[in-house]
C-alpha cells in the first residue's frame, strides 16, 4: 500500500482541517497521461467510493480506487521543500521508467 512520510502526513492534516469543503482523507489515484504513460493524481476526498482501498497511515485515511492500487503498491508521498518551492514526490517502486520532471511514470 502507500506510506507517508511524516512531513506529508502533516501537510495533509493542515489542509484537511483548512479544507473549505468537509474532508475526511486523501485520494490518491494514477490516470493514463504524461510524457512516460501514466500520472499522478491527488487530492482531499470527503470520504471513500465503493471499491475503493482504504487504510490510515499515522492519522490519515488514505482512498485508493481498485484500478491504481496495482500502480501504487509500495509507493511513498514525500513533500519536499526546496528554496524554489514545494511539492509532493512519489517514490514508486512499480515505476519502470519515470519523466524527467518526475511527475509521470510507465
């Protein structure tokens, strides 16, 4: 399944308590598209959809549609912080190739 590293999982908590909208997890999906096949897709989700993977990770429930779990298994959510921003990273060990700007894989 997925793992979290601690700085995403605090992310993730301020934006579910900041949400405007109630939210009680993250989705997280893959969709055909980018340069390598395949890319990411994330975001706050009231609660599950039928089918879905649900598991908690240190407090968040994270929602995982049957389609993208094969894509997923294993893979870590990082949110890195670099001096010219931030932004999530997925280190996904089903990846057998990645594009150069990291934000799809095949």
């Amino acid at each position: 399944m997925i793992n979290l590293t601690d700085s995403t999982v605090k992310a993730v908590k301020a934006a579910i308590s900041a949400a405007p909208q109630p939210a009680s997890g993250l989705r997280v999906s893959v969709e055909a598209g980018g340069c390598a096949g395949f890319k990411y897709m994330m975001g706050l989700a009231a609660e599950h959809n039928p089918g879905d993977t649900v598991v908690e990770r240190s407090g968040v429930k994270i929602f995982v549609d049957s389609e993208s779990q094969e894509h997923l298994n294993g893979t870590t959510i990082d949110l890195v912080l670099t001096p010219d921003g931030s932004g999530f990273t997925f280190d996904n060990p089903n990846a057998k190739s990645r594009c150069s700007c990291g934000s799809s894989f095949g």
